[in-house]
C-alpha cells in the first residue's frame, strides 16, 4: 500500500476546482472523514472540520473525535492524514441523453485534504477548537448559539473526553463533476432528468448544474455582443 501522502486525487481536467472554490465548499460543507494511517492499519472517523482562522490563504484545519476513539488513541505528531468531504452526487441515466448516446455516470463534488495532524491535547486549546467549530457553524443564524450558555461545569467535563487536532494543510484539491465533458445541449437534458427524479442530491446536482448552464449561456451571449 502507498503511503497517504504519496497519491493524489484522480481528477480530470474538466472537473478540477481552483482553490477558491474548495476553500468555499469546505466552509459550507465541513461534515467529512479523517483518515490516517498507523502500525495498526488504517482509521476512519466522521467529523467535522472548520479553518482555524477567517484568514483568505489559511492553511489550517481543526476539529476533535471521542477521546476513546482507536483513532484518537493512535493520533501521533505530524503523522500524515486525509480529509474527504463529499457534497451532493447523483446517478445519471443514459436515458436522458438525445443528442448522443451514452453510458450511466455519477455527478458529484468531492474535496480531498492531505496535510500533517498536530493532536491538541492542552484542555485550554481544546475548549478554543470546540469555540470556533461552533461560532463557525452558529454564524448566520438569527440567534447563535455559544458556548457560553452552556449548563455550568459541562463543558470542563467534556474536555478530559475528546482530543482534538490541527490539520496543516500541504495539498488540497477538489473534484466538480457536473457532465462538463457534454454539450449544453445534453447538460439542459440531464438536468431535466435530476429534477424529474426528486431526490435531494440530484435536485441539489441540477441546482449546480443550472447554475453553470446560465453562466455559460451569459458568457456566450457577451462574448456574441463583444464581436459585434
């Protein structure tokens, strides 16, 4: 087995995200998996993860696991771990293609983060990790949450229980799949399909894939006026 930082994401060219655009889907979708790699095999754990700043070019991402977990147990300095986070997906039918012909696919965003796991073990660094993860998730709403309103004591309790960790980023790349390699043509067809089916991730699929389709529709229609 290759080690964790030596493969890379398989990412076509058509569906690559620039790093603003994966900065931007890890914020609004932070829900992922930890994966590292010990003496003892490889480790897996759902979880969230939030930038350690607000910074544009930060390089950093914190989050915690149960204190209990093998995981966190076998959490070393600087071991090498991967973030997977996966945005909506949804199965295409050749059935929606009319122009050509094709095979089923599966559209989808996904993110892979590979950097060095620094373990947070002071209960005081702890507790500012825990604060941040929820003033991330709190912000926007009407009335958030902090931890302050928390039950006397509860929190202090928590903290012996959890360990969190710092993920420094080395290399994040990020994969958009939404049938670029099609026509507008058949992107319109596919999109029809998505919406016909109801299903959550493909409604969310054809949203983006709209959104794409508009885009490119705006910039063929500027680039026509601009040749005039």
């Amino acid at each position: 087995m290759e080690p964790l930082d030596s493969q890379q994401m398989h990412i076509p060219h058509a569906y690559e995200m620039d790093s603003r655009q994966v900065r931007s889907f890890v914020v609004k979708n932070p829900f992922g998996h930890l994966i590292t790699e010990s003496l003892s095999g490889l480790r897996v754990t759902a979880t969230p993860f939030i930038f350690e700043t607000d910074a544009d070019l930060e390089m950093t991402l914190v989050g915690h696991i149960a204190g209990r977990n093998r995981q966190a147990l076998e959490m070393s300095e600087n071991m090498k771990a991967v973030a997977l986070l996966t945005g909506p997906d949804a199965y295409v039918s050749p059935r929606w293609y009319r122009v050509k012909p094709d095979l089923p696919t599966w559209n989808y965003v996904a993110v892979q983060i590979r950097g060095v796991l620094i373990p947070v073990d002071d209960l005081k660094e702890r507790q500012n990790i825990l604060a941040r993860t929820i003033t991330c998730m709190e912000r926007g709403r009407a009335e958030p949450w902090s931890m302050d309103e928390a039950t006397s004591g509860h929190v202090e309790r928590l903290l012996p229980h959890i360990r969190a960790f710092r993920l420094r980023i080395e290399r994040m790349e990020g994969a958009r799949k939404l049938s670029q390699n099609k026509p507008l043509e058949e992107r319109l067809n596919v999109i029809g399909g998505l919406q016909q089916t109801g299903e959550a991730g493909a409604l969310c699929i054809a949203s983006l894939m709209q959104r794409d389709a508009e885009r490119e529709k705006a910039e063929t229609m500027e680039a026509t006026h601009a040749n005039r």
